[in-house]
C-alpha cells in the first residue's frame, strides 16, 4: 500500500446522507463537503459514492456552488450505511514490474467497527470500486474468515513500516474486530495484503474516539522517517495519561531498516463538547492530497500551532485548515471521510 503522500489519481468520499451521523448539523456538513471537493480538485478527480442519481444531482448543486471543478467529480452508484470512507471504502495496493504499475483493491471486510448493526451496504463498497475501476479485488482472510479492518485503523509509510494501537486490534472484549487474533496474526496477515514487513503497536487514543482507538486521531506519518504524535500538556486532562503512554512507547519505535524515526509532537485542540459528549477533535486526522494537506481546525488558539508544525513538515504543498466542529460531531473528521487511489 502507498504512502499517502504519494500521486493519487483520485480521492474518494461518500456523500453525506445519514443524518443520525451528524444529528442536527448534516446541513452544515454537506457545506463542509463542498469545501473539501473544492480543495481536493484541485489537484485531483473525486469519486464521490451517491445512492442513486437524484442524490448526484443534489450533490452536483452544492459542489456548483462551493466552485468545485465539476469535469473532476465522477459519481459512483453505490447504497451506502454511512459516509466513513476511509473505513469502508476501497484500500488499493501497487506492484511494481519495471516500470509497470499493477493495481489491485483489498476487502478488508467493515463491520461497523464491530460496534454498529447497519454495515451490510458500506461492506460492498469495495467491490463497487473494483467493478467501477476495472481492478482485481483480493479478498481479505485470517484462518478461512474474513479479516476486519478499517483504514483509519492503520498508518503506514510505504516503505514496509505500519503503525496501529492496541486499543483498537488487541482490545479482548470491546469491538473485538478479529476474535483471537495476536499480534503476531496480525503481521502476518498486514504483510499478506498490504506488503509490509514491520508493525509497531501503539496503546490507546483520546476520549472520545467511537472508534476505539484508531491511529488516524494519534500518530501519522509526514515523510517516511518522519512522525506527528498528538501530545497533551495539561495534566488535568483526562487524555493526559494515556496520551503520555504512547510518548513512552515511540521511544522503542524503530522502522524496517532499524532506524529511529523523528517525531514530532503536535497538540491537542482544547476539550470540545456537543451535548455533554466530549468528541475526539485531533489535528492528526488530517488527509493529504495532491494539491494541499487539509487540516481539521475547531475554532481554537492551537489551530495556528498545529498549521505551523505540518506546515514546516510538508515542504511540497501548501497545508490548509478546514472548519471541522460540525464534522467532529459524527466523531470523525477529514481523514476520516476520505480514502486515496494511487496514481
């Protein structure tokens, strides 16, 4: 699997339809939308998974008027549950043969994070994708059974190195995606499908994540050797702790060819709140495209810090924030909405 980083040909999101993701905002939300198709186009195309052509058509009617390129947007038929694409979607793999690229599609079977009972559409969609896109699709199994596993769940550089938590793949009674699988299982099974040769395993998350702990809220890679790890400084706060577990766990980090990475920390907004829940708001669940890195901001001083960190890590590209408070209130945000197809 490619690094992020890397050309893509196309992101992909889902158009948002579930109003009980975002209860109250999904207004807001489709405007949230339409900003991030604007950026996104602007240096790539966007296929964006609709239920059926009324829906493009609406679609189509708010990207007009977020003054999206419109030849770039390619609306791709499928029913969907929700619109998290980065769990759900298509994960695509490259071989290399000389110059010639071959890719594929990998099924890693959603289930809702192992946690909601309406996944059965958003499970198919890579294989809408890999009809879509004329692509193989190689489905994904441990022991005779499907493998679950979610995008925002694992973090790699596209050299051999992969990064996940324990919170999310080796909690042993709450989502339990792959019951009975260890560690060593999962290597294996991550090196099968994904072409990697080294996985480090990071504890937990922040509050908040209805995830359980996936990597896209913590840690990510900027560069191959480079990683941003959220850290909070305020000792009262409830994510202090198990944040500073995983400070404490990075120093034994080493990647495929034994090397330490840098890392880097980048802060934690303050605690936000939507009637009375706490929601996991990070500056880590940013997505990089072709044209920018899109950066979640929430309205808060550390938004500017944040900015400036990527900013001096992603030489390359400009990084530009996106307003993320109504987003974060379905517990997710821009990584979490879209999914990369390489070039």
């Amino acid at each position: 699997m490619p690094a992020e980083w890397t050309p893509h040909r196309a992101t992909w999101i889902g158009w948002p339809h579930n109003a009980s993701d975002w209860p109250g905002k999904i207004g807001a939300v489709r405007w949230v939308y339409g900003e991030m198709v604007r950026k996104l186009t602007a240096g790539e195309a966007v296929c964006i998974l609709v239920r059926h052509p009324a829906e493009a058509e609406y679609a189509t009617s708010h990207l007009r008027r977020a003054h999206a390129d419109l030849k770039r947007v390619h609306f791709v038929m499928h029913r969907t549950n929700r619109g998290w694409t980065r769990d759900s979607g298509p994960i695509h793999v490259v071989r290399r043969r000389g110059r010639r690229r071959d890719k594929a599609i990998v099924h890693f079977h959603f289930n809702g994070w192992a946690k909601y009972n309406n996944w059965k559409l958003d499970t198919r969609v890579p294989e809408t994708a890999a009809t879509f896109l004329k692509r193989p699709l190689f489905d994904a199994r441990w022991q005779g059974r499907p493998f679950v596993m979610e995008g925002g769940g694992i973090e790699l550089n596209g050299a051999g190195t992969l990064i996940t938590t324990e919170e999310c793949y080796q909690h042993p009674t709450i989502q339990v995606r792959n019951p009975g699988m260890t560690r060593a299982d999962y290597a294996a099974t991550f090196r099968k499908y994904l072409g990697v040769s080294n996985v480090l395993w990071l504890r937990r998350g922040p509050v908040g994540d209805d995830t359980h702990g996936h990597i896209d809220d913590i840690c990510r890679f900027t560069d191959r050797r480079t990683l941003v790890l959220i850290r909070e400084t305020n000792r009262r706060d409830e994510n202090y702790r198990p944040l500073a577990e995983n400070w404490e766990r990075v120093q034994e980090f080493r990647l495929e060819d034994g090397t330490r990475p840098e890392v880097v920390a980048l802060p934690m907004p303050a605690p936000l709140w939507c009637d009375g829940v706490r929601l996991p708001a990070s500056y880590a669940n940013f997505y990089i495209s072709n044209a920018q890195v899109l950066v979640p901001t929430f309205n808060d001083p550390q938004d500017r810090v944040a900015l400036g960190i990527l900013g001096e890590l992603f030489k390359d590209r400009p990084v530009v924030g996106i307003h993320a408070v109504d987003l974060v209130w379905g517990f997710g945000s821009l990584h979490c909405l879209t999914q990369q197809e390489p070039a």
